[in-house]
C-alpha cells in the first residue's frame, strides 16, 4: 500500500501542472519550456484517475490507509535534506 501513497503524491503533481504547463508552453527560455514536457504529461492524469479508483476500495479506518500516508511522506523525504 506504501507504493499507492508514492503513486498519490507523482500523479498528484499533473493537477498543478497543466496550470503550470500552459505558462511554460508561452514562456521565452528553451529550458522553461522543455520542463513543460514533464508537467504536461497527460499519462499522468491518467495515472491520478486510477489512484483515485484504487484510494476508493480501501476502507475508511483500514490499516492500509496508514500505509498509503507512510508512502505518500516517504516520497517527500528526499526533499528534507
């Protein structure tokens, strides 16, 4: 279940990227724009549809929640440093 909270957190980052994406589409710098090829990944709005789906099956007080929060902060502690 900690696999679905990282997946949570990845596709979680395209609902802010389309809004970023059309910004970085318009913008004049080649490397600001070669980042909105990530952002604008439309597989991963698909991909955020079938977490959703799948954050749906898990019962409300199961463990497995749990498990997805321990994955979806996982994924930040890179960041932490």
């Amino acid at each position: 279940m900690a696999a679905l909270g990282y997946r949570y957190v990845l596709a979680g980052s395209a609902l802010g990227g389309h809004v970023l994406e059309r910004r970085h589409a318009a913008a004049h710098s080649p490397r600001v724009r070669a980042a909105a090829a990530f952002i604008g990944d439309h597989a991963l709005m698909d991909l955020w549809r079938t977490v959703l789906w799948e954050l749906e099956t898990i019962p409300a007080l199961s463990s497995d929640l749990e498990d997805v929060v321990s994955g979806a902060t996982a994924c930040f502690q890179p960041l932490d440093r």
